[in-house]
C-alpha cells in the first residue's frame, strides 16, 4: 500500500514537471506564432507589396543557396586542410581566398536584395524595415561571432 502511494506520488511529479517544462519550451498558441518571411512582419503592406516582397526573397534564397552550399564545401575543405598531416599553406590560402570570395558574393546579393524591398516600401515601411531587420542582423552576427569565440 504504501510503496504504491510513493509509486503514485512519484508518476504525478514526473507527470506534472514535464507539463510545465513543456509550457515553458517555447510552445505557442497558433495565433501567436511568428510568421515566416519578412512580408509578413513589416507593418501596414498591401496584398501586392507582399506578393513582390514574397517574390523577391524566394528568388533570393534559390540565388544564394548554391552559394551557401558552396561556402560549407570550402569551410570543410579548408579544415580538412588545416588538420592535415603535412599542411599545404598555399592551398590553405587559396581556400581561404576562396571562402572569402563567396562571402562577398552573398554580401552583395544580399544588398541587392535589401535594396529592391525598400523600393516596395513607402516611407513608414522603409524606416520600419531599416531598423527592425538591421537589428536582427548585427543581432545574429553579434551571436556568430560570439559562437567563434568560443570555438576558438
């Protein structure tokens, strides 16, 4: 009787501790989701503003992700040179120019890209978009970087 009162008490603490743990990962009504896509997050956008944003980033994205792919490649490869036994630094280097080269390329689209979303917007949207996205950026690469210090 009594081991299956403690059984009992222990099943509802597991029960009851992994309910709230479950509330606090992060689990959102479906109202209050964040929506995916930038055209969906600049206040006061029309049905066509959101279409010709819409289209912009997915062209972006088939633009960039052979890029990206690319740019994993390289960062293999430049490690898989760094660990070499016998390391070659010209190859090194040429990786290294290499990896530099599609970061720039990325860059540059992504500037491109930037650019014809302002041309959607009126000047409420710009100033939104400017500092809003601009923020998530330095915000991301401030944590990038963070993470490479740590990796170092």
């Amino acid at each position: 009787m009594k081991k299956t009162r403690i059984l009992t008490l222990i099943l509802v603490l597991i029960f009851a501790s992994n309910l709230s743990f479950s509330q606090r990962n992060g689990k959102m009504p479906p109202a209050q989701k964040r929506q995916h896509g930038i055209e969906n997050r600049i206040p006061n956008l029309s049905d066509q503003q959101k279409e010709q944003i819409k289209s912009l980033r997915l062209s972006f994205m088939s633009d960039v992700l052979p890029l990206k792919n690319q740019l994993k490649e390289k960062q293999a490869h430049l490690n898989t040179l760094q660990t070499a036994e016998k390391a070659d630094l010209n190859q090194i280097n040429k990786t290294i120019e290499e990896i530099g080269n599609l970061k720039i390329n990325i860059a540059k689209r992504k500037a491109l890209f930037r650019q014809n979303v302002r041309k959607n917007l009126d000047d409420e949207q710009r100033i939104y978009f400017d500092t809003h996205f601009s923020k998530r950026e330095k915000m991301m690469h401030n944590k990038m970087k963070g993470n490479c210090k740590q990796m170092d």
